[in-house]
C-alpha cells in the first residue's frame, strides 16, 4: 500500500449489499479518480451494487456530483437515494 488512500463509508442497503459498513480503499499511484471512476471499481467488487449511477456520493460531508475529483485524504459516503411516500 502507497499511503495514498480514502475512507469509504457505506449506508443503509449499500451497507447489506457490500457486507461492511466502512473500508479504506487505495488510489492507484496515489492519482486522484473521479466518482464514476469509484463506482465503477466498487460495481466490479461488489456486483450487486448495479446500476451504480443511481448511487448518491458525498466527500467529505458535501453532496457531490460523480464527476467529482476524489484525492488521497478524502471521506466518501455512498447511499442509495432517498425515496418519500
């Protein structure tokens, strides 16, 4: 591990779907990605967040967009939407 990584904190059903509440997750060459870049890693890790664009993103407490640069450093919080009824 370089050193260069990122706390993710799951949610509600994201929770369930990937098993854990929270990891830390390296960055490749300590680059910064972006949400879209994130999420299409974690789909292929866990299979059943799919479809990932559905997902909410918040870095560092604020909702972001997934276009979104994510640095070393960073805390990103992933949830599903919220629905009302």
């Amino acid at each position: 591990m370089n050193g260069a990584t990122i706390d993710i904190l799951y949610f509600a059903r994201v929770a369930e779907l990937t098993g854990t509440r929270s990891e830390s997750w390296s960055l490749a060459d300590g680059n910064p990605i972006t949400g879209t870049q994130l999420l299409s890693q974690l789909q292929q890790r866990y299979p059943g967040l799919a479809p990932t664009d559905r997902l909410k993103l918040a870095v560092n407490q604020y909702h972001v967009r997934h276009d979104q640069a994510i640095k070393a450093g960073d805390e990103v919080a992933l949830f599903d939407p919220v629905t009302g009824g």
